[in-house]
C-alpha cells in the first residue's frame, strides 16, 4: 500500500502481481539481509535462503578482504557481504545486462565493481591470487526443466531461458559446458 501514491497507482500494482508478477519485482526491490536490494525488471530476486552463503562468506573473511561475486544477479550477495564485513573491495559479474546496470546501482554504495561477461572471464587480471572469498549462488535449475517451473518463478525472469541456455546447465550435475581454463583462477586461490 505505501509503495502507490495514488489509487490508480494501486491498481496497477495489484494487477501486476495478479499477473503473476513476484513482490519484489513489483514493488522494485527486495529485502535481503536487512538490506533493500533494488531489483530490475528481468533480474534474478535475491531469495532468503540465501542469505546463508552471505553468513558463511562473512565468517571466512575480514574487513578489508577482497571479495568476488560471480553470477551476481542483483548484487545482493556481495552487497551484504561487503557491508557485513564494513571494508571490502568487491568484484561482481554476472553475464546478463540487465543485472549488470542493476548491480551497479546496488553496488556502488560499497564501491563494488560490476563486470559483464562470463564467470570470471571479466575480471581485472590484476586480482590473480588476491581473492579472499568467492561466493556464487549460481543458475541450479537446468534448461530443459523451466518449462516445468510456476509461471510466478519462470516469468521471474524474462531473458531467463536464454541465459540457461547460454550457461549450458543442462544438468543439476554441474555446468556442462567445458570451460577453456578450467575452474576460475579466483577459485583455486
Ligand atoms: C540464480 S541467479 C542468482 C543471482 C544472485 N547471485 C542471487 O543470489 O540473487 C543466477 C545468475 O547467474 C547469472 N548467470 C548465468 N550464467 C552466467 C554465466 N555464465 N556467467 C555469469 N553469470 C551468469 C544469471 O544471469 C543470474 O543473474
């Protein structure tokens, strides 16, 4: 209700969320470790869930640790990471336009740095070896099972099929598409 200004503003909302439409995507942000992570018309919402992997890389890491948020999405994760741990330099990327402008919008509060491109392909070469902590809540649910998801999550995210397919995650097994170097430089430091 605070979110319309007007009763036509209302109606709007509430016909975009009869439609289908998730809350967040709605309303234009979601809450997401006590933060407001604005999130764009297309881009992944961040869910609770995974606030879990927030808690996980905030226990691993200190203040000032160079952080690393692939397939980033909104950029909630490394968001709250970076504010969790008060100083950090971060480094996000995610493939898709869409959440790369999102991102930075999140991000640049922090002073994060957003890349588009491929896994780690983006990344400055210059943090070979200096990454403290990774975190990724990457794509898990594989191409040729969206057609099975609600509408409420597969409309989630209109450029959706084309990002899994782009991805290849044909299987819950892991990313089928080989990789030309291996596993990311970041991930073996
Ligand atoms: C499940 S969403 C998670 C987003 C975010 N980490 C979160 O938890 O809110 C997965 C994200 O991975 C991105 N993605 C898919 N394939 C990618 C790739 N090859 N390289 C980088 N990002 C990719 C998608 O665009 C999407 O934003």
């Amino acid at each position: 209700m605070a979110a319309a200004r007007t009763p036509a503003d209302l109606a709007a909302l509430v016909d975009r969320r009869v439609a289908g439409l998730p809350l967040e995507q709605v309303l234009g942000w979601a809450e997401f470790c006590g933060l407001r992570v604005v999130v764009e018309p297309g881009v992944f919402v961040p869910r609770h869930r995974t606030e879990f992997l927030v808690r996980q890389a905030v226990a691993l890491a200190r203040p000032g640790a160079a952080v690393v948020d692939l397939c980033c999405g909104s950029g909630a994760v490394g968001l709250a990471v970076a504010v969790a741990l008060g100083r950090a330099t971060l480094h996000a990327v995610d493939v898709d336009p869409a959440a790369v402008r999102c991102a930075r919008r999140n991000l640049d509060a922090v002073g994060g740095e957003v890349h588009e491109g491929d896994l780690d392909d983006p990344l400055p070469a210059g943090l070979r070896g200096r990454v403290d902590v990774l975190v990724a809540n990457a794509p898990y649910v594989p191409t040729d099972a969206v057609g099975l998801l609600p509408p409420r999550r597969a409309c989630t995210k209109p450029g959706w099929r084309w990002t899994a397919a782009r991805t290849g995650w044909t299987s819950s097994a892991g990313w089928r598409r080989p990789r030309r170097g291996g596993w990311p430089p970041a991930a073996r430091c």
